[in-house]
C-alpha cells in the first residue's frame, strides 16, 4: 500500500482506526495477536557448540588433522602438539568471528525507542513501543526516536533527521498532505516517518501503518538474514592450493616409496620416510602463518586509525578493484557550511580563514551589506555555539538546526561574534519557521532603541514578499531588473548544488508590535543570500587520486540529489568527462542483466535504496569486480555485509554499519582507506612470499629423496632430520617474512584479478625451478661426501641435511622480492635475520651436540666440508638471481637503443 498517495481519511478508513479516538484496548488485542509485536524477529539461531564445531569442515584443517594422527603414530608428539594448537586457534577465531557477524541484527533492535505516546480509547497514553500496531494514532516531537512507519496526518515545523536511512545530509522537512506521483522514493516521502529516524525539530501526529519486520527498517533487517557473506579471495586460494598440495604430495611420496622398495630398500624404513615427507609437504604451518601475517596487519592498522573486525579483511582491500563509498559522513564532512555570499552586486566565497572577494581578503566591518547579512543570520537563528582557541573559533562546538549552525560559523569566519550580536539586540518575538510559510523572523530591538523585523526563508518566497533591495548599504526599489539579477544568482548557486537561505528586513515604527506574521513580513528590504553545501573533506580528493593511481575505481552512492552530489562528485576529482551519473528511479526501471551493462560507466548514484546499494555491489561483484562498501548508515548494512569487504565509519557509523563490516574507520576518514589498501597488499605479498618460501623448500625436500630413489643411491636424508627441516626452517624465518615492509612499487600496481590464481605472475616457476636447484645441490652434496667417504653414509646425511638447510635458509632472502635477492637490503628486515641466525644455530646444536647426533643421525663436520656445504647452498639463489639481473640490464639497453 502507498499510504503517501492517500489522504488522511483514506488512511483512516484503509486502517479502520479514529483519528480522533485512536484504537481501543480489544482491538489492539486483536492486531497484536494477528501482526505480532513491533519488534525485529531473528532467524532461529545456531547453538554455540554448532558453530564451534562447524570451525573445523575446512578442508585444509581436515588434512591438518590428518597430519596430526601421522605424526603421533611416527612417535613425533611435537609436531603433532604443535599442528593440533594451530588447529584450535584457527578453529577459535572463526568462532569469535561467527558469534560477532551474529550482533547486526542485535544493533538494529537498539534504534527502536522504549516508549511511544499514541492515543487509545480517546486519551493519549505512553506505552512500550512493542506494544503498537497497525492503526495507532502516534503523537511525535523533537528529540523523539521512532519506532514504526507512520503516515503523517499533521507536522508542526517537523524536520525529521533521514540520513541513517536515506543518505540525507540534512532532516527533511515533513508535511501532511498527500503526494502525487508512482513510486516516490523513500527520501522524497514527506509525509511519512519511518522506524529508526529521529525528530530534530517540530511536532506532529500520524498513524501507524506498519510495524516490526514489515518497516523499511524490518526489510533493511530482512536482507541482513539474505545475505549471504562471501568467502575472500585469500580463502578461496588457500583452498585451492590446499587441494593441490595434497595431490601433489600423496603422488610424490607414493613414487619415493615405491622406487625405494622396488630397489631393495626396508619397506619399513620407506614407510616412514614416505609419511615424513607427506607431513613435510602437507603446508600445516601456512594457516598459522596466514593468521600471523594477518594478525601483525591488524596491529599496523590500529595504529592507522583502522580496526579489522575480520583478519582476512585486510587482505581483501588490498585487491580491491572498485571502492562504493556513501557521500555523507564519509566523503564530505557531514556539517552544512556556508561557502557563498551574494548581495546586489557583490559576491563574496567564504573559506576557513575568512571571507574573500576576487580572491581578496575582505574586513566585513567595511562592507555595509555583507555585516548585515551574516549579523541578521545570526540574529534569526537558534543555534548555539561554544567557541574555544580565539575569536576565529578554531574548536567549536555547534548544537542546533545544521543549516542555522552553518550562518553561525559564517558570521565567525567573517569576525562577527555571534555573541556581541545577540548582546546588542534584544529579541522581543518570533514567528517560528513552518513547512508551510518556508521562512522564520524575529522582532529585535537595538540598545539604541531601533526595532527590527529580521526574516531568513526561501528566496522565492522572500522575493514575494519584498519590496525593496539593498543595493550597496542604500535601499532602492526592487525592480524587475534587479529581480532578474537575484536570479541569476540563485541560478549560479543552485549549478554549484548549494542550498540558498535569502535574508530580509524592514524597520518597525511605534511602540505596538505586528501580531500575525502575514501582516509583519510584508515589504521587506531584500539583503542577500547565503549559499551552503555539506562540504568534501579535504584530504578525500588526495585519497581518491592515490586510489586512481593504484588502480581502484571510487564510485559515490548516496541518497542526495543527483545536482548536489554531481558537484560534489567533480570538486573530489571522482567524476570523470565520461563518467555518467544515475539516479534511484532510472536504477529501479532497470533488471539485473542491464545494471550490470550499465554498472562500470557509472561513477555518482543518487536518490538510492538500500535495496539499491545492495543491487550495485552484486552487479559489480557479477562483473568480476572486488568490491569495497565504505558506509555509515543502517541503510548501507545489507550493503556492507554483501560486498567483499565492508568499511564502517566509527565516529558517525551506527552500531548496525559497524557490525556489519569488516573494516572500521577511527577516524571516519576515506583517507584511511589508502593506508589499509597499501597494508592489504603488503599483506598478500608477504603471504605469497611465504608460500613460495616454503613450497620451494618442500620441493627440494622431496625431489631429493626422489632423483636419489631414481640414481639407485641411499637415503640422502631419514625421517627425524626431514621432519626437524620442516619444523625449524618453516617457523622463525617463515613467520619473519610476515614482518616485511612494502615494497616501493606496492601502490603503483594495478589490483589483482579476482580470477588470479595464487601462483600467478611467475610464482609457480619460481617455486619449482628453485625447489629444483635445492634438491640438485643437496643430491651433489651427498653424492660428493659417498664419493670421498663411501662407508661413512652418516657423513654423508649430515652434509645433505647441512645442505638442505642451508640452501634454504638463503633461499629465504630470495623471497623477499618479485624482482631478485639483489633488489633489497637483505639487513632491512632485522626480524629475518635473528629467524636464521637462529635456525642456524639450530642447525648446529643438532650436528655437534653429542647427545643429539644419535637421535638424528648426524656427525661433526670440518671446515672443507662447510665449504662444500655453503658453496652448493648458495647456487639455487645466486644463479637465478644473476639471471634475472642479467634480463633486466639486458632489457634496458634493448630500451635505449629503441
């Protein structure tokens, strides 16, 4: 039902109510039991201990478990303790993640008001709000919350503040009658007042036409239960690679253990090198890792103003490839501020240090006009406002109406203190401001004795309603030249998207005050113009360039006017010549197959929905964007949930915003979102760093047990030293690779395909033909010791696990880089290097401890078999990277002779 398109007695009869008798007590029984109580309803949740348990489906966690058990049985009670920890603090965190993702719905409930005034049997009573339906007569006024869609059957200077809901920068001015026109969207509903909004200022009754679920508020609320909150690209690749890491390993081992057995080894000692290696190839430390990386991120963060409510979030802002941003709160500053100033004649920019004229400061003492048109703002006015740091006001405290505190701060960025004003004229009456006469005045009185009829309103309708024009500190009649050149003013603003207050005044003679307001504001002298807009924030335009830079597209979807946030859109530099902006209505009209056409064209949507929002984020996700949903409101939620990360604002977001997100803002500032991007990146760099790190040393690992099968030659390496190098070398320098900083290029690249695998952009050859190598120099190695020493097959293991060891240990600051191990300072990341002075020392109690060498096959090496180690070590790492800086050089003389 349009309940906007009927009058009041339609409504009355459609809800069969009394508006001047209200519901009796029998019938709200009666609707109670049929609609419900006016509350938000839960989808039935899960128990705690399901949830839990559901922590450990994964399949990576399935095969870590897996791992565990081969472990125990191996006697290996370490690296089963160890792999079982990692488990559970995975399986824990998502617990607590779950349990969080749970409270949007909880915070929704928090908006409605405990208590509401409606009429019944003839008397008006206040009640719980869960307690109303249907049909009830409801009284409202300022500072009122409200709890249910209400058609509004009378609005006394109602403004009502939308934007949690609407995107409004400003409360929207409410009035009775009824609207014409099909499918007026929720913003341009003047008549009603909806669950969730609050009163700023007037009164008004109206009828309740719809409660609990079946609000705008319940339906924001019904697609937080639909929507369904997508895995990240991280989690898919792990998965992935998970899959084929287990594949790889099971056919790789299977092929060591056969070639053994078949070439007379103990099928015995073959079993358990085979599961050494399986648990050697199985990555359990990479989810340990993974939450490491991330958690470090997390902290980097804090310290950026950003709070990651989810860990793997920080990532996926790092391959963010489209940001939707909400305009008010987060793109402006969320604050109506008075940034022209017309007066017959002159105009005048207003800016934080003062006003200007052709870009020339201006004292405002001097200029007749201008002294009268911010000290009458002032005056007609009942903002309040407290000023610390000096008379400039360089902290301030605003409270009142946003437009009435914007002519405040104009007056005081013109040197006109707001109080002096008031001090010198004394207020005698008001004629408050209503919807209907669209203006305010005020009679004041001078210490000198002169009485003023001060009006602020609506240029059309002060322009009615005046007579006169002062032009240049004279009064002149208000001719119709002079009424083309106001125009033409208003004109100009209203192309820039300001909102435009005109101010009036005519002088009072004798002792007897009018007492209508259609008598007193007649004839008015005509003073000028304020011009105010919710302004950008001035370090949003920087943010969005940086973004454009790396490859990130800034689209601004609010529920402004399309004029308002066009020009908005072009002063940040986020609307391009070819960039097209579209409006709610146009978006409606359209199905899913012609947004999605339309969807990488448009930069600006106004006039939106949250159903709107909603339908955007999945038109860009379906083009094989990630999407990024910045947001403050209740009406951004179902938004912020469905996009591939959510970016809540903290000072200004609602709770609802916030627990829907995945990212927060401290600071409320879009430029904090430059900063998480570069550390989202940095992030999934250090992880692949790591993967590649440790599936070369894997492969080493692997193929060096498989080419020594192949040759016919003993084990180069026995289970416990396998299982020691997986333990040792994957830990301290693994976890130290997650400390790295960004490299230089980080924020000049463009973002990562959705579609990009997790061994893209050359990490697969990198991890084989280093794994390669490794397995290579380790098999020389042990071949080269039997050659020298053929009975001595102990030796020849140590040199092999010294080898092996070693090899990877350089290896790792290979890693470090896209490009070579010469492109950075292998000293810059201190962690790294304590991690493998560590893992070497490791390495060393392991050879010479003599109560060790038993356990681990080992024995004391010389310094010419040190040599021999090191030497073979460091070819999987210098050759290659003398390759790549050989390319390189190589490309760039090809370059310059071109």
């Amino acid at each position: 039902m349009k309940w906007y398109k009927l009058s009041p007695s339609e409504v009355e009869k459609g809800l069969s109510t009394s508006i001047h008798g209200g519901l009796g007590d029998k019938e709200v029984k009666k609707r109670l039991e049929k609609v419900g109580y006016n509350k938000l309803s839960d989808k039935k949740k899960r128990p705690w201990w399901i949830l839990f348990i559901q922590q450990f489906k994964d399949f990576m966690v399935l095969v870590l478990l897996a791992a565990t058990i081969i472990s125990g049985l191996l006697g290996e009670f370490v690296d089963a303790i160890t792999i079982m920890i990692i488990v559970m603090i995975n399986g824990v965190l998502g617990f607590i993640q779950e349990i969080k993702a749970e409270k949007s719905l909880d915070a929704l409930k928090d908006l409605a008001a405990p208590q509401m005034t409606v009429k019944r049997n003839g008397e008006w009573k206040s009640i719980p709000s869960v307690q109303a339906v249907p049909g009830d007569i409801v009284k409202i006024q300022s500072g009122d919350r409200i709890s249910a869609d209400i058609r509004l059957i009378e609005a006394n200077g109602l403004y009502i503040e939308e934007s949690a809901l609407t995107g409004e920068s400003v409360p929207s001015e409410k009035q009775a009658d009824m609207l014409k026109g099909e499918d007026i969207e929720l913003a341009d509903q003047s008549n009603m007042a909806f669950t969730g909004t609050m009163v700023t200022r007037g009164s008004g009754i109206g009828v309740i036409i719809s409660t609990g679920m079946k609000t705008e508020m319940g339906k924001i609320a019904h697609l937080l239960q639909e929507t369904i909150t997508l895995a990240t690209p991280l989690q898919r690749k792990l998965e992935q690679l998970g899959k084929v890491l287990i594949a790889a390993a099971l056919l790789l081992t299977a092929l060591v253990v056969i070639l053994g057995v078949m070439q007379g080894q103990p099928p015995y000692i073959m079993f358990l090198s085979g599961v050494s290696l399986a648990v050697a190839a199985i990555p359990e430390g990479l989810p340990a890792i993974v939450t490491v990386v991330l958690a470090l991120g997390v902290q980097r963060m804090i310290k950026r103003k950003a709070i990651v409510r989810k860990l793997p979030a920080v990532e996926t802002l790092g391959c963010a490839s489209v940001i939707c941003s909400d305009k008010t709160g987060t793109l402006t500053q969320n604050q109506m501020t008075v940034t022209a100033l017309w007066s017959w004649g002159n105009h005048w920019s207003v800016q934080e240090n003062g006003i200007y004229k052709q870009n020339q400061k201006v004292k405002v003492s001097q200029s007749i006009p201008l002294t009268k048109l911010l000290s009458y703002g002032v005056l007609c006015n009942h903002a309040e406002i407290e000023i610390k740091g000096g008379r400039q006001g360089n902290k301030q405290k605003v409270t009142g109406d946003p437009t009435e505190a914007a002519m405040v701060k104009a007056a005081i960025q013109g040197d006109i203190h707001p109080g002096n004003v008031r001090e010198h004229f004394k207020i005698l009456k008001e004629f408050p401001f209503d919807s209907e006469r669209k203006r305010m005045s005020v009679i004041v009185e001078s210490k000198e004795g002169r009485k003023l009829l001060v009006t602020k309103g609506a240029p059309d309708v002060l322009l009615d309603r005046a007579n006169s024009c002062e032009y240049n500190g004279k009064v002149e009649a208000l001719t119709s030249f002079r009424k083309q050149e106001i125009e033409k003013a208003l004109g100009a603003m209203a192309n820039s998207a300001l909102r435009t207050i005109a101010i009036g005044y005519k002088e009072l003679k004798g002792p007897i005050l009018p007492h209508e307001a259609e008598e007193a504001e007649k004839n008015l002298v005509l003073v000028g113009i304020q011009g105010m807009i919710d302004p950008p924030r001035p370090e949003a335009k920087k943010a969005i360039e940086e973004c454009r830079e790396a490859g990130i597209k800034t689209i601004m979807i609010t529920g402004d006017h399309a004029a308002t946030a066009t020009a908005i859109a072009k002063d940040l530099r986020l609307l391009p010549s070819h960039g097209k902006v579209m409006e709610g209505k146009t978006l409606s009209k359209m199905d899913d197959g012609q947004l999605e056409k339309e969807v990488n064209r448009v930069y600006v949507y106004a006039r939106v929905t949250p159903e709107h929002k909603l339908r955007i984020v999945k038109a860009l996700q379906n083009q094989g964007h990630i999407v990024a949903m910045t947001g403050d409101g209740v009406n951004d939620a179902p938004a912020l949930k469905a996009s591939d990360i959510g970016v809540a604002m903290g000072k200004t977001g609602t709770d609802v915003a916030k627990e829907a997100s995945s990212l927060i803002l401290a600071d409320d500032n879009f430029a904090t979102i430059k900063a998480a991007i570069k550390e989202g990146r940095n992030i999934y760099d250090n992880i692949r760093k790591f993967i590649r790190y440790m599936l070369a040393s894997n492969v080493g690992e692997i193929l060096v047990m498989l080419f020594a099968m192949m040759l016919g030659l003993p084990l180069p390496l026995v289970a416990i030293q396998i299982l020691w190098i997986n333990l040792v070398t994957d830990g301290l320098p693994a976890m130290a690779l997650g400390l790295d900083k960004a490299e230089g290029d980080v924020m000049k690249r463009s973002p990562r395909h959705p579609g990009e695998g997790i061994f893209a952009r050359g990490l697969g050859w990198k991890i084989v033909s280093r794994g390669i190598l490794i397995g290579l120099v380790t098999l020389a190695a042990f071949m080269t010791s039997l050659h020298f020493a053929p009975d001595d097959l102990t030796k020849a293991q140590t040199i092999a696990f010294a080898t092996l060891v070693m090899a990877q240990l350089i290896h790792v600051f290979d890693c470090r880089s896209e490009h070579s191990v010469f492109h950075r300072n292998p000293f810059e990341n201190v962690y790294l290097v304590f991690a493998v002075l560590s893992s070497i020392i490791l390495m060393a109690v392991v050879i010479y401890a003599p109560v060790l060498q038993p356990v681990f096959h080992t024995t004391d090496l010389n310094v010419r078999e040190w040599a021999l180690v090191l030497g073979l070590a460091a070819i999987p790492t210098v050759a290659l990277a003398g390759n790549h800086v050989f390319q390189r050089s190589h490309a760039r003389r090809s370059k310059r002779k071109k």
